[in-house]
C-alpha cells in the first residue's frame, strides 16, 4: 500500500481559506505538546486519517476514542495533522514529501509549523525565532518576532517539511520558541500557542498546559518507552 491520506466529507472543506498546521516531537516536544494542547482545548474534531505500508504499530484511546499514528483534525479554518508518534526513519522521507505536496494540492492558504528552539541559544528577551518559505516571505506577511539566526539547525520531520514547502514554493513558516532540550517544556508550547493566538486568532488557553505539566511529563516518557520497543523490533520486522 503506497501513503495515502484520507480526509472523510472531503469536499465540505474550503482548502483555499484553511491554514494547515504542525508540529513533531523535536526539542522540549514542543510541537507535541503544543498540537495535542490545541486538539483538546479546541475540542477540534478528527476529519481523516495518513496511512502506509510502515504506520507504527501503536494505538491509543482517549474519551472512548481510538487514537492513530497520523491523524487530522479540523477547528475553525484550520486542519491539524497530529502525528503523536514519530514516523519510522525509512519511511519519514515518504510521509513528509507525500503531506507537503498534499497541502500545496489543497491549495492551502499557508502553513504553519511547530518547533522547539534550545533555550541555551536564547539572546535578549525574545521568546521565539521564526523560519518562513521564500513563498511566505514574498507574500508579504510580517511577524514581530525575529527570524533563526545564521549557523542553527533544524532538524528532523519538521526539517524535511519545510524543505520540501520551500521547493514547491508554497507560504509556511516555522514557529520556534526557545525550549529545554533536557525534558518536555510545556512553557514552550504555551509560548507557540500565544504567538497562533495573536496571529490567527485561535483564543486558546494555555493555563491548563502548566497545571498538566506532570501527567504530559508521564505521557511523553510512555511514548518514548514505546517507541524505543519498537525501534529494538525495527531490523527484524524489516529484514526477515
């Protein structure tokens, strides 16, 4: 089976006036944090599902809900793609350049992406760096806070989506607040919910994200425990 992404009442969904947004695990699991604080607090509804030959092996529920690998869920003029486990590494390259060439097909209007930024590399009192696409740069659109600094890095999913949005020229742009790298910061992820807040006006409280501190905490560390099984089961499940 190739990488497929089911979207149900599809053509109910104005592409063109949705802004799609992200965000992976990466430093402080920012990005997670932050999509699974939007998702709840927005009670956004999941309208489709990512599927592939290699979707990791793990399920979860929530409220009597199952909970998939790769998952899209729609508040407002927004479509959220929650991907609470990280893609298995020989199929992360597929997966991404199969979602960034499906929102530049959707016509999305353009795209936002969580990160994390290690809080070591923090200068004055800016709290976030921004990455944009030549696309979104070119489109006029203009933020206060300043852009990442030359001879950082970003790296991994987050990495490889925007490189693929910057080539076929579509409007993103990466948010970055600065993180523990050590453990998971849900200060971060309040900061980047703020910063979609004022700029896309989402009204979503980040509260709740320091009062959950400890159970997201407990959370993240079964995901890694997870994960790590199944990176241990990888070479079998693969070769044999």
């Amino acid at each position: 089976m190739s990488i497929k992404i089911i979207i149900e009442d599809e053509k109910q969904i104005n592409f063109e006036e949705s802004i799609f947004i992200t965000g992976f695990h990466g430093i402080g699991w920012t990005g997670y944090i932050a999509i699974r604080h939007l998702i709840k607090t927005a009670k956004a509804e999941r309208i489709g599902y990512l599927i592939g030959n290699m979707i990791p092996d793990i399920i979860s529920i929530e409220e009597e809900h199952l909970i998939l690998p790769f998952e899209f869920y729609k508040y407002k003029n927004f479509i959220i793609f929650q991907p609470p486990i990280q893609p298995i590494l020989i199929e992360q390259q597929k997966i991404i350049q199969k979602l960034a060439q499906w929102i530049v097909d959707c016509r999305f209007k353009e795209a936002v992406l969580v990160g994390g930024l290690d809080i070591r590399f923090q200068q004055n009192n800016n709290e976030l760096r921004l990455v944009p696409t030549k696309a979104f740069i070119d489109s006029g659109k203009k933020f206060d806070n300043p852009y990442l600094e030359k001879g950082l890095l970003i790296r991994g999913p987050l990495a490889l989506l925007l490189t693929h949005l910057e080539i076929l020229y579509f409007p993103a742009v990466v948010i970055l607040p600065y993180a523990k790298p050590d453990r998971p910061d849900p200060t971060a992820a309040a900061v980047a919910i703020e910063f979609l807040s004022k700029y896309y006006e989402l009204d979503i409280s980040t509260s709740q994200l320091q009062t959950d501190a400890q159970m997201i905490e407990d959370e993240i560390a079964e995901i890694l425990r997870q994960e790590r099984e199944r990176t241990e089961r990888e070479p079998h499940d693969i070769y044999i």
